[in-house]
C-alpha cells in the first residue's frame, strides 16, 4: 500500500520471514520499517549512549530481566505464534546491548535452565553471551523464575574504569565519571512516546527513520 510500517516487536518469528522482510523493504527505501525496540529512546539509555560513546575500549554489559512467570499455555509461549519469550520479548534486550556498544554483533550463544519435572516451559530461562565485533560483551539473564518484587529491569555497563547501573528505568548511577554520578525520574519511561513520535516525524518529511532497517535486522536476526 505505499506505507511506512510501525510493527510491534518481534519483527517475525522465522530467519526465512526475516530473510523475505528485509529483501522487500531494501527494495522499498522511501517506506520506513521501524519495530517497535522503544528502550534505545528512553532518557536514562540517552544518557548511558551519550557517556558510553566516547570510550573506545571493549565494553562490559549484563542486563538483567526478571520477566515473572506466566502460563505454560499462553501464546507467547508457543513457538508458532508467539515464537516463545526469548524471540518474543527477549529481543527488546538483544537490540538495546547492540545499541549501547554501538558495534555489529559477531558471535552470540545461550544456555537455558536443565530439565526439571517442576519446570515445564525452560525457554523463558535463558542467559545469553553476545560478542561485539570491537572486543564487547553483553550478559543477557532473561529470567522467569524470580520474584516480582525485584526490578524488572537492569542494565549494568562497566568500561575503563566506570560503571553504569539503570534500576527498571527509573535511577540510574554512575561511578567514576568525572561529570555524572546519577539522573533519577519521578515516574519510568521506557521510551515508548518518543520513539513513536519520532516515527510520525519520519514518516511526514525527507528525514531518515529513527532507526536504521540493518540494526533492526542484525538484532532480530541475533
């Protein structure tokens, strides 16, 4: 239909989707095709981008996700339909490590829980190790089996002597920073309203989109 597309993430479930996506919107450069990987957009990660990007030496990350349990038989679990929670919502995770060292991802592996006759679904279980082609790693715990009442979300950045830590989008700390030591919201913001925004704008001028297609792709595609 001649129109840019603002698809909620996972982009697809299937590296032949993928595949079949990314050939048809490289043969259609004037329609944007944006996911909906919001995080990159949030205050606190601009924040972490802004110090992060000067420092040339590898960088450590662990992301920590207490995601919580749900039904074995809800259809985010289901490989057909939902892809399951690592390709369905783990993917959130997988774009923003690629964001914060700003270099293509070379090498990645998993390891899941073992097998437990109280555990059925394992999937949801997972820690995953990305290797970045500037000597980068990023540490993704993408964890079910936790309590509701720890953050749901943290991202750790160690490099050259400083560290940075982002509490559930709400306070983020540093350490070592000659300028920064911390930058706190009243209420968390996960980027959802400026990456839309940032879409719309795209889409009504001669700008480029907020996010390149080959970014979208190198992280669906990990």
């Amino acid at each position: 239909a001649g129109k840019n597309v603002f698809c909620e993430k996972p982009l697809c479930l299937t590296l032949d989707e993928l595949d079949a996506i990314e050939s048809e919107a490289l043969a259609r450069p004037e329609q944007h095709l944006l996911v909906g990987f919001n995080r990159r957009f949030a205050p606190q990660v601009l924040k972490m981008k802004a110090l992060l990007d000067p420092i040339e030496q590898p960088k450590s990350l662990i992301i920590t996700v207490n995601a919580g349990e749900i039904p074995p038989d809800h259809w985010t679990q289901d490989a057909a339909i939902g892809g399951g929670r690592l390709i369905g919502e783990a993917c959130h995770f997988i774009d923003l490590a690629r964001h914060l060292v700003g270099h293509p991802i070379i090498g990645q592996q998993a390891v899941v829980l073992g097998r437990h006759q109280s555990m059925p679904i394992r999937d949801d279980k997972v820690t995953s190790i990305l290797q970045f082609a500037d000597g980068s790693v990023a540490t993704i715990h993408y964890l079910a089996n936790g309590n509701k009442h720890f953050p749901k979300e943290r991202v750790e950045a160690f490099a050259a002597g400083r560290v940075l830590q982002l509490d559930n989008f709400l306070k983020l700390r540093g350490w070592g920073w000659p300028n920064f030591a911390k930058m706190n919201l009243w209420r968390q913001n996960k980027g959802v309203d400026a990456f839309v925004t940032a879409f719309l704008r795209s889409g009504t001028s001669a700008s480029p989109p907020p996010v390149a297609l080959s970014a979208i792709v190198e992280s669906t595609r990990a």
